[in-house]
C-alpha cells in the first residue's frame, strides 16, 4: 500500500474505472492487485469515497468475494447498484451477481501489474 492514503484511493479507482462493461470485480481482488491482499476493507472505503474523485468511477462493478451487493448501501437508493448492474447486462437475485465466476474480472489477470 502506498504511504498515502488518499494515492490508494486513487489506485484503487483506477483499478475500478478499467473493469469492462457488464464485468465486476471484488473488494479483494482489488487490494490483492495494488499489493495488499489484506486491505479488501480500505477497498471499501475507497469505493465509499469515490464520488468525490475527479472522473467518474465505476463503484457499482465492485463486489463482495461471493458477488454480493455488499455496497449497495453506500449508493443514494439502496437499489441503484443493483439497477446499474442490470443496465449492464449482469443478472442480480437477491442482491447476488448471477453467474459470478463467469462475470468476474480479475485485474492480476486482466492488468499488466
């Protein structure tokens, strides 16, 4: 993790911002990416303060480890990350993303690190 604070946030935005379209992406799989497999909870955080960021971050792609909306209460309707999903093609039962494995976008894979 970098010694600031607010330069993680702005990783981890960068991060959230390349997930594709209709993918998601979870909390740890985020921090495992920026070298800190134990911080998934400041991956939360970040993802919370991301409407304060310069560019618009993708918040509603980033998941629990099981693909479920964990998040979705940090949205202004309870059911907008679930909407915004939904707009994007991935299918949501019960606050869970259907077909998760399928969906998931692991950015060890996915980013050069």
């Amino acid at each position: 993790m970098n010694a600031d604070g607010n330069s993680f946030f702005r990783d981890v935005w960068d991060v959230a911002r390349a997930v594709p379209y209709g993918r998601v992406t979870s909390y740890g799989a985020i921090a495992r990416y920026l070298g800190s497999a134990r911080s998934a909870r400041m991956v939360g955080w970040a993802m919370n303060a991301s409407h304060t960021a310069d560019e618009p971050v993708p918040a509603h792609r980033v998941v629990n480890r099981n693909g479920q909306l964990s998040g979705k209460h940090h949205f202004p309707s309870s059911d907008l990350m679930c909407q915004l999903l939904e707009s994007e093609g991935v299918e949501v039962k019960d606050d869970q993303v259907v077909r998760f494995g399928q969906l998931f976008w692991d950015p060890m894979v996915e980013l050069k690190v």
